[in-house]
C-alpha cells in the first residue's frame, strides 16, 4: 500500500514540500541537519500519529508556527487513491482525515499505513528492556488480528484499577470480581501474541540466516507470567505480594520475545553492526508476514542508512527489500552510499535546509 504523494506543512524546518513519490525506492540525500530524517519522521507520523523522535509535539512544529499538516495520497490494494492526513496543533489537539472522512481515529491510520522504522537507535530493539519487544509483537498482533487493540486497551485499563484497589484493599475478594474479566483478556491475549510469534519465528528465522550466516538466532516468547499457571490463580496467589509492591507484578504486560545466539543474549556476541543487521531482518520479517497474512504491503522507512553497515552488509538489506517489492524510504549523506540499492523503480530527491527536490 505505497505512498504515491507526500505534502509536508510547518513540520520542524521543512515549510512546505508536495513531492510525487515512487512506488518502490526513495532516496534522501542531504548533509546532516538538512531536513531528511524529517521527512521520513513526517511520513512515521501520517502512520503512527506521533512522532518517533520527540513525544511533544510542540517540538515538532515549525518554531512560531500554531499547526503541522502531513496529508498524503496511497493505493489500495484494488489501485485506488486514498487521501489520508493528519494534522496537530500546539494546543495538543488532533484531527484524521481518511478518504476526506474526519474524525477518524489514530488507529485507523496505523491499519491503512503499516509502517517499519530502521534507525540509529533502533538497537533498543534487541538492547533495551523488554517494552520495545513487545511493542514489537503488539504491531504484528494489531494488523493480523482486529479484535487484539480493543482488548489490550481494556487489560490496560482494568490492570490500572487493580493497582489503584491494591493501595486499599484488605482482602482478596475487594479484586475478585475485577480479576475475573482481567484473567480473560489476559489469556487471549497470550494467544494472540503465542500464534503470531510462532507465526513470525517460521519467515525470521531464514532472514536472520540471510543476514548473519555465521550464528544462529533463536527467539523465544516470554507470556510474562509462568506458563503452567492460568492467570486468575496466579493474581490470587500473588495478591499480597502485590499489595505490598503496590502493583500487578505479572502479566502480560511484562511480556517478551527474547533472543538469544547459542543461549547468550545477542547483545553480549554480536557487534554494532551485526545487532543493526539483525534488528533489519526482524523488521523485514514483520513486514514479509503481514503481507502473507493479510496482502497489506508495508512501507519501510530507513534513516541513515550507511550507519553500522558495511557494504556487503548494505548489499543483504538492499536485495531483501527490492525482493520485498515494498515501497521504501532511504535517508543517506551522499548517493554513493545507496549505490547497491538502485533498482529499476526509484527516485532520487536532494534535501537542503528544509527544502525537498527530485533530483
């Protein structure tokens, strides 16, 4: 589902910019600080609602300018252009446009422009604690099973009034009756996240041998609670720990994908840029699954490409991605960098002080 148009307004320090788009590759090419990531920080927030670098979004408002406006055109997949945008304002409000539809909701443009984000902090991935990698599951889950946003937003909800009862409560039947619903929404949303993953291992696992033949990646999904115990004993059993840490301390809220290289985790084998090499599989693999599951195509979006990779290294992601036949977004200092990725249908666009032109 490829962007066709792009028109950015107020958006940090692009004014204004209305570029015709390739279906296939884009390429960004700009000295730092010159605009490009915005660009691809703009389109992140046509799909997402929010930016992936500042969660104010004053900040990303053209300084004394009041709104932004990011409005693009993509084919469906029966080759029909849809309108969607997305504008913000200092004030903190929001308004979606979907096929000249307002009032649409922020999650409706996620499910009409999947997105895939490769950046330099993108390590966190596979680095941080387990929050990234279940936002990581949770964007499978979301497009490959409608009703999982709906009931992950009720858990939240019910597992915040839980923690607020647990300050007060005595006794264990003060949660009971909360529990009940909690434990339902809890066990199906483990087997949503269960099937997906065993899903994703099955198209990751000969990418990763793709993209790093020399070791072998194993991943394994953590449910965030023991597996042998269905979740209303265990929020009955734990209910004086809990009372006394002032939290649900298990859940699937603490859920992970863990990953490990010959039982290690990889962060403790595998250089910088094997571990970027690895974080691009698991996002092309994302991508590949959705399209099998659901024909969605998933735009992906690369910022500063060259950083991390070498050229063989480049050359991996680059074969991946043309196989893919998704549409992408490639940020890069200078075109020699992203020489290896020219196909047959892309387009090449110089970005200078916020000003974007078909090169």
């Amino acid at each position: 589902m490829p962007l066709t148009r792009i028109v950015i307004l107020d958006f940090r320090n692009i004014k204004a910019c209305d570029i015709e788009l390739s279906t296939g590759f884009n390429f960004l090419i700009g000295e730092n600080g010159s605009g490009k990531t915005s660009v691809l920080e703009a389109i992140y927030l046509l799909g997402h609602g929010r930016s992936f670098k500042s969660a104010l979004t004053g900040r990303i408002i053209t300084h004394g300018m009041a709104e932004l406006f990011v409005h693009g055109r993509f084919l469906t997949p029966d080759q029909i252009e849809l309108p969607i945008g997305i504008n913000k304002r200092r004030d903190g409000s929001t308004e979606v446009k979907i096929g000249g539809q307002q009032g649409q909701k922020l999650a409706q443009l996620a499910q009409v422009l999947p997105l895939q984000l490769i950046h330099p902090e993108g390590f966190e991935l596979l680095t941080d604690g387990p929050k990234a990698r279940r936002a990581y599951i949770d964007w499978g889950v979301f497009h490959t099973e409608n009703r999982f946003f709906d009931a992950w937003g009720r858990f939240k909800r019910l597992n915040k009034q839980r923690n607020a009862l647990l300050k007060t409560a005595r006794d264990y039947r003060e949660l009971s009756y909360w529990d009940q619903e909690l434990a339902i929404l809890a066990e199906q949303i483990d087997q949503w996240r269960a099937d997906y993953i065993a899903q994703l291992i099955a198209v990751a696992e000969p990418i990763c041998q793709q993209f790093l033949p020399e070791f072998d990646v194993q991943m394994r999904y953590y449910r965030g609670w023991d597996k042998d115990t269905p979740y209303q004993d265990l929020l009955a059993n734990n209910f004086e720990r809990d009372v006394v840490l002032g939290y649900t301390v298990s859940g699937p809220n603490k859920a992970d994908l863990r990953i490990k290289v010959a039982g290690t985790p990889v962060e403790d084998v595998l250089s910088r840029g094997q571990l970027k090499l690895l974080v691009c599989a698991l996002r092309v693999a994302q991508g590949q699954h959705l399209t099998a599951q659901t024909g969605k195509q998933c735009v992906y979006l690369i910022d500063d490409f060259a950083s991390e990779l070498d050229s063989q290294r480049r050359k991996r992601l680059a074969d991946c991605l043309i196989e893919t036949g998704a549409q992408v977004f490639v940020s890069s200092i200078t075109e020699s960098q992203v020489a290896d990725m020219y196909g047959d249908n892309y387009k090449m666009f110089h970005v200078e002080h916020g000003t974007i032109e078909s090169m």
